[in-house]
C-alpha cells in the first residue's frame, strides 16, 4: 500500500490550494479527485471568476485572512508566472442600513481599510450603468477586484505536481479508516492508500460523507451576458446591490471573450448533490432579472452562457475548518464554505495543512467545528 504524508480528498480550489501548500512545504501528498478533469462543473469551483473583497460585510474576522490571501494570490502568480488576480476595486450598493453596506463600513473601519461612501448621483457619475435609487449609498473599496478561477486551481495544481505531489484522477474515494492512531487508510475505487493525516475538501459531496452535520447544498446560477452597451463596462469594478427585499445580486466587468457574468447569492433552491436540478431553466433568469433595476441594461442584452453551481451552507455562513471528531484527529475537513470561500482559498489550503501536520494546532474559534452553531462532537 503506497504511504503519503499527507491525502487530499477532492480537488476543487480548497483541495487544490492544500496540495499546492503541502507541495511547497515538500512533503509527498496524494491528491484523489473523483472525476476524470480537473477544473469539472459538477461542483463548486467553476464558472471563470470570483470576488476578493477585503471590507468584509459577512464579519469583520474575515479581514485579516483575506488580506493574507491576497499576498498568497499574489505569491501564487509569482511562482507561476500567471496573472490571477485582477484588482479593480469594489462598489457595495444599497440602503445605508443594508447589510452589504453597513458591514462593509464596519469592517473597514474595524481594520483601517481605505474606503469612501458615494451618494447615488456619485455613483452614478462615475459608473454610468448602474441606475442607484436616490436613498441608496455605495462604499467604495480600492482593494478589491476577482480572481481567475480554473486557471487559479490549475495552476496549483499544476505547480504542487512541478514539485512532487501525485494527482490521481477518476478516483473515488469510497471509505476512510483510523485503525492506528499514526495512520489513515483511504480506499478509493481503484486502490488502497494510506497517510499520516488526511484532509477532507469534499464540497458539496461532504454531505454524503456525513449527512448527520447541519449542512445545506444550495443551487445558483450565473449567467453571462452580452451586448453593446454591457461592452463599456470593461473598466467596471465587482459590485453587489442589496436590494430593499434584502435579496444580494453581484457581478464583475464586462470580460472580452467571456461576457458581463452577474448572479445572486443566496435565494436558490436548497438541494442534494444526488437530485440537483443541473440543467438551467427559464425561472433561473425571471429569479435574477427580478434583481437587476440597478443595472438595467443587462436585461436587453442576451446571455451568452449559464451554470449551474453549489453552495455548501453552513448555518451561520461562516466556514467549518477543523478536525473530525473521529480517526484520532487526523482527518482534517475543510467543507459549509456557503458561497464565499474561494478568495481565501490559498490561506485556507495552508490552515487545513497546520492542522494535518501537526495535532496540537488550534483551530479558528469562527470556523471551528465545535462551535455552538455546529457542534460536530
Ligand atoms: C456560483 C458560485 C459563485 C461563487 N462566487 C464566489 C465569489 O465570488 N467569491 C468567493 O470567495 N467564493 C465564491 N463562491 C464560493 C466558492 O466558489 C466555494 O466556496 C469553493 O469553490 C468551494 O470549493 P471546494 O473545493 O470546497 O468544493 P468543490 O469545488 O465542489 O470541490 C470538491 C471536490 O471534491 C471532489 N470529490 C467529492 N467527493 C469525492 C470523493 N469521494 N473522492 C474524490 N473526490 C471527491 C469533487 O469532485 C470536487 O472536485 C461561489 C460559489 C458558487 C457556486
């Protein structure tokens, strides 16, 4: 039986970024994915770009790791030679009491980052497409802009296997077993494998693994549009509107060869990895056009492009970072990302790694599996 120092299950961008930091510390890790492609559809981590943001409106807390992960976003390039990481600032738009922009206010002010508030006639002014009503205010943050998403696991991916690690694809992981306290045994379909510690990034599938634990797999679908007047908005910023239901619609610039993508987060059907509706239907559109008064010119261009996509939610939204309860805590499960896990991602690969290498790392009190909300004793 092949002995690693460490396992990774599942290779999306948090599996990714765990073989990618286990690599650059050299130690001899297995990748497991169960589908034939790197960079598939069927789970979480598609779909061209995601938001980095840093005046966090979820929580403060998340401050300080996103700014770690913009250095390991920008160390990430470096190594590779890529860019990934595309700066254009950041608008949250809504009423000044709404979440988005009340949050963002206090977690800018909470860690000192660079913002302004613009009135809706500044907004207006400055990004000409977006139609704000007059009670509505946007902070305005420079340190903010998206990440490519594929091309970013690929290239961890392709860098952790420039430096050792083995990536094994269409290999299912079927069943995973502690008998001694220094060791786990994975046995996937094809083999039987064995490791000092085993990191769990399963998304959505972790509900399968453990269907006792408060998780909910939640569809969305973005969608990409086209159209002359969405084509002047390749100098736009990301953006998210809170509109007066408190229903959040985001979206980045209009990308040559890829369209203007917008979507909402949050307000999907909740689901099962097994029964997900994958195919896009004409009440996905009507769902998000009902959200788009602040941007109306994307509901006379056409779409060029949808998918669907899943949120693993935690109940309090934040992240479940920490060691399983069983196999002598050398199972670490990184998984409940509730949709706004990837800009973190190479931060996160490197606290789910401090965690398997090393038994008595604390976990993060917000994140940790124990916590009131999720008690996973
Ligand atoms: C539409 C959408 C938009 C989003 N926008 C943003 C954003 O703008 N900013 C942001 O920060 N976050 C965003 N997110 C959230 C972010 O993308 C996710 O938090 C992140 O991709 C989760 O990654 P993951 O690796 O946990 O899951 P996944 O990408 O689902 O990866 C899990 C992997 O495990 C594999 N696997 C499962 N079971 C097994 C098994 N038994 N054996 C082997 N392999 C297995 C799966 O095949 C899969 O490849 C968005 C998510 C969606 C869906």
């Amino acid at each position: 039986m092949a002995k690693y120092d460490i396992i990774v299950v599942g290779m999306g961008i948090m599996g990714g970024a765990a073989t990618y930091q286990a690599a650059r510390r050299g130690l001899k890790v297995l990748g497991l994915e169960q589908f034939d492609q790197i960079g598939h559809t069927m789970g979480s981590s598609h779909g061209e770009t995601r938001v980095i943001r840093q005046a966090y409106y979820e929580h403060p807390d998340y401050v300080p790791l996103v700014q770690d992960a913009w250095n390991e976003w920008k160390e990430l390039e470096r190594l590779t030679r890529q860019s990934l990481l595309v700066q254009t600032g950041g608008l949250m738009m809504g009423l000044p009491s709404s979440e988005v922009v009340r949050g963002a206010i206090a977690a800018a002010v909470a860690h000192q980052l660079p913002y302004e508030i613009w009135d809706a006639a500044h907004v207006m002014r400055r990004f000409p497409a977006f139609h704000v009503t007059a009670e509505e205010v946007a902070v305005w943050e420079p340190m903010a802009g998206y990440i490519k998403a594929e091309a970013s696991l690929l290239a961890m991916v392709s860098f952790a296997t420039s430096r050792g690690a083995t990536i094994h694809t269409g290999e299912n992981v079927l069943a995973m077993t502690s008998q001694s306290p220094n060791e786990v045994e994975i046995t996937t379909n094809k083999d039987r494998y064995s490791a000092g510690a085993v990191i769990l990034t399963v998304g959505p599938w972790a509900t399968r693994w453990f269907p006792a634990w408060p998780l909910a797999v939640e569809r969305q679908v973005p969608f990409w549009f086209d159209g002359p007047r969405l084509r002047a908005m390749t100098q736009y910023p990301i953006y998210i509107h809170e509109n007066r239901q408190g229903q959040h619609t985001y979206g980045f610039p209009y990308i040559d060869g890829q369209g203007l993508k917008i979507a909402r987060h949050h307000g999907g059907k909740i689901t099962t990895i097994d029964t997900v509706q994958r195919k896009v239907v004409q009440d996905d559109k009507a769902a998000l056009e009902s959200t788009l008064d602040f941007l109306p010119d994307v509901l006379t261009s056409s779409v060029c492009r949808e998918e669907v996509c899943l949120y693993t939610n935690s109940p309090d939204s934040h992240f479940i970072i920490g060691r399983h309860p069983q196999y002598h805590g050398h199972v670490i499960v990184g998984a409940g990302f509730s949709g706004h896990g990837f800009k973190f991602a190479p931060t996160i690969g490197r606290l789910l790694l401090d965690l398997a290498q090393n038994l008595h790392a604390a976990e993060l009190p917000l994140f940790s599996p124990l916590r009131n909300a999720i008690q996973l004793h």
